[in-house]
C-alpha cells in the first residue's frame, strides 16, 4: 500500500509508528511543532517556499505545488544511507531509502509552495519526512534555470538510530534487492526514482548502476526460479 496525502492530513503515520513501532522513537509532539515553527520562522511571513526534492517527494510528493524545475545542489549528495524498518522493509529485514548527506553534489528537483499554502503543506510534509527523527531540516542553495534559491531540503540525522553510515555498495544492493515494508520493496523505490531521473533528463550514473545491479539480482532469482520450475 503506498503513502498517500489522505495518510498524511489524518496524521496516519504517526498513529501507526506509536501503536506498532514503538522502537522508533515517534519525535514528542511539542519538538516537532517546534521545529515546523523554526522553519516557517525563518522562511518568513508571506514567501513562497521552494523545497529540494531528491527522493520519493520527486515522484510521489503528494503537497501541492505551483512550480517545478530541476535542480542542483552542492555540498551534498544523495546516498542510500537511512534504514526503513516499515515503510521499506521490516524490523526484522531493514530496506533503505535516500537521505542527503555531506560532500559532492545533487541533481534533484526544487518545488514551489505559493506563501498562501505554505503552512499547510508545510506541516503535511513534516508528517511524512520529520516524525520519527530520520532527517534534519536545513536550508540550502539550489541552482534552477540558472537562478540561485534558498530552499529547504532534509539531510540525514547521524544521530538517529535509522542511520546506516557508509555500507558497501554490495550490502546496499542485497537490501534493496530484497527488504519490503508497508509502502512497497526498496527496489521499487530505488525504480521510481531512477525513472523520474531519468525522464526528466537528470543524470546520476551511481544510482543507475544500483538499479542495474538490484534488476540483475532480481533477474538472476527468477531464472533460477524458472529453472527449478521446469525441472520439477
């Protein structure tokens, strides 16, 4: 079942984290409207709000939005560095999503939220990337159509227990070959993501490599599988 905005405005991930998952340390109530205040703060009254978009939000964003380009940020690059014990995969089998992390660059895309949405949206999108303490929330220069914006993104927590650091590109490729969660399989994450890439014409050639290499793995299981068919 995938996330949808419905899920977001009932507040439903919350709810489940704290009745099935209570290992994940749902971020108190008063932290994190704290921090949607901060941000807000510092956006300042009446400005439109450009968000950088590097993972599910490019193909699943699910707020509502008046512009989109795309975008580069540097300083940080994306890596599949977050363990996802629900969404993703499972407690007992973890799959792995993207966050941004320090060093090099990020082909993404930046999205606008017209000042009149945006505390709405805003907290709708705080629901999905900010309640159980995965990321960070930090501001960020985003380059689109050869303006410079200052947009919000969110870059990994180290400090959060979802944290995966650097794992070796083979153990990344085993997990999402194979994690799977409530939202759907981490290769179809890594998939959604490639594709909206690359339809849009942005290209970051380690992410292709990883999908190449996961639809090897899968292609290798059901020859095999197709083998052990026709022999019985």
């Amino acid at each position: 079942m995938g996330l949808s905005r419905a899920d977001l405005e009932a507040d439903r991930l919350r709810r489940h984290y704290e009745q099935f998952h209570p290992e994940l340390a749902v971020t108190p109530r008063h932290e994190f409207d704290a921090s949607l205040e901060r941000a807000l703060h510092v956006l300042g009254e009446g400005n439109d709000l450009w968000l950088f978009a590097y993972g599910s939000l490019i193909w699943n964003p699910l707020f509502h939005y008046s512009e989109r380009r795309p975008a580069l940020v540097h300083g940080l690059h994306r890596r599949f560095c977050l363990w996802s014990r629900m969404g993703r995969g499972s407690p007992d089998q973890p799959g792995l999503m993207l966050a941004l992390e320090h060093g090099g660059r990020c082909h993404g895309f930046a999205f606008r939220i017209p000042a009149a949405q945006v505390r709405h949206e805003l907290t709708l999108i705080w629901r999905r990337e900010m309640t159980i303490g995965s990321y960070d929330a930090r501001w960020v220069r985003a380059v689109a159509g050869g303006e410079s914006l200052r947009a919000l993104s969110f870059v990994i927590n180290r400090r959060g227990r979802q944290y995966a650091g650097k794992l070796p590109t083979e153990e990344i490729v085993r997990v999402l070959a194979t994690a799977r969660g409530r939202l759907g399989s981490a290769a179809d994450y890594l998939f959604q993501t490639v594709d909206c890439l690359r339809s849009h014409g942005v290209n970051d050639a380690s992410l292709f490599e990883l999908a190449k290499r996961v639809s090897a793995v899968h292609a290798g299981e059901a020859q095999r599988g197709g083998c052990s068919g026709a022999g019985a």
